[in-house]
C-alpha cells in the first residue's frame, strides 16, 4: 500500500513541482505523460506528500529492522533527492538514471529485507538487470525531452550526452541486462530475452540528431504500451519459477 500510493504520489509530486519550468515547455506534459501543475497546488501537494508518506514509515519502522531501515532510508531519499534541491540529482548525468531506476527497485529490495529473504547470486542478479533495466528506460526517456529540458536549463543525460549517444547508451544498458538475468538460471534466464523488445524498439534511434530528438517521443509511446506486454510475460516466467 506504502509503494503503491503515498510513494508514487510524493514521487511524482515533487517532480511536477519543481520541474515546472521545463513541464510549460514541454508539449506532453499536461496529459497522461505528466501534470503541469498549477503553482497555486505545488504547496498543498508537498504537504499531501509528507502527510500521507509519515505515518507509513513510522509504521514500516516499527515492522522492520536494520537491514529493511537502510533499505528504506535509501528509498526515501533517492525519491527526494531526484527532484529537490539541494540534490537534485535529475540534473546529474547517468546519476539521474541510477536515482530514477533506484524509484522501481527500492520497493523489491525493501520487500526482500523485510522478510529476511537470503541475498544469494539469484537475488543479486535479478535486482541488478533491473536496476540496469530502469536507467536504459529513464535515458531512452530522457531523448525527447532534450529541448524543454535545455530551453529550462536542466542538465540531464540526454542534453549533456546528447540525443544519439544517450539512446545508444540506453541500448547497451538494456542488454547488459539481459546478460546478467541469466545468472538467476533457468527458467529466469529466459527473462534476458525481454530486453529484445526494448532494442529494437529504439534502435532506429541510434543515431538520431539532437535537432530531431522530439521524433523519439513515438518510440516512447511505444515502449508505454511494451511494458504491460512484457511485464505479463514476466509475471508469468516469476510464477513458474516459483
């Protein structure tokens, strides 16, 4: 319930409101692909998000122990970290991918300490294509938005590394992923053939040119409608290896 609400709703909510600058020049935010969020409701929604997340973690707190404490700690902060200042890590190139992956794996890790699971070679391995997962997605992300983001004076990996560099980055992170999930051995393994999809849906990309980094927003759209294709055949190979 924790990862499923207040944390998504403080993730994003700090991100809406202090990405305003970039999200007025930005032609998909005020849709389904983000909020702009009206200045009037950033103070109200900061105070939503601390409200709503507190209590979860004094709970959480109480529940767990040091391993889940330090697992959670790490959470919490990469989901302030990457938004707010002083941090703001959204405007460190490559950290901002680790921070925006770290926002999906946290939540896996924390359940794993929480229930004293064993941290063996499977585990290991499972968290890390993940991890390596989510910051191809977040740099693949992060090419369509090279304009706004300049035009606002954020220095993410797309406008630092440019359009054509960040997407082939995103590519050999996607299957360096697929690489490493076959440590978790069969039927695991079969996981490293999700990553495919991903390469090929941006490999057209792969030498796309700053001017025309807009034109990677289709194959953003595309990779929204890959997720649920890919994450049902994931959730399917999970429940046979179990």
């Amino acid at each position: 319930m924790f990862f499923l609400v207040p944390y998504n709703l403080a993730l994003y909510g700090i991100n809406d409101v202090y990405d305003h600058a970039s999200d007025l020049a930005n032609p998909r935010k005020g849709g389904a692909e983000g909020a702009l969020l009206d200045v009037r409701r950033h103070r109200p929604l900061l105070v939503i998000s601390a409200a709503l997340v507190l209590p979860f973690v004094v709970v959480l707190v109480i529940l767990g122990g040091p391993s889940s404490w330090m697992v959670l700690g790490v959470s919490l902060v990469a989901l302030v970290a990457y938004s707010a200042p002083p941090l703001r890590t959204k405007e460190v190139p490559v950290l901002d991918s680790l921070t925006s992956s770290l926002h999906f794996v946290t939540p896996a890790a924390y359940g794993l300490a929480l229930a004293g699971a064993d941290i063996d070679a499977v585990v290991v391995c499972a968290l890390g294509a993940f991890l390596l997962w989510g910051m191809a997605s977040h740099a693949f992300g992060a090419v369509q938005d090279i304009g706004p983001d300049r035009a606002a004076g954020i220095s993410s990996i797309g406008t630092v590394f440019g359009a054509r560099r960040t997407v082939r980055f995103a590519l050999a992170l996607w299957a360096a992923a697929g690489v490493i999930v076959i440590g978790t051995g069969w039927p695991g393994a079969l996981a490293g053939l999700l990553v495919l999809p991903y390469i090929a849906l941006a490999l057209p990309y792969r030498s796309i040119a700053d001017a025309e980094a807009a034109q990677a927003h289709r194959g953003w759209r595309h990779f929204l409608r890959l997720n649920y294709a890919v994450g049902a055949a994931l959730t399917i190979l999970l429940i046979q290896a179990t």
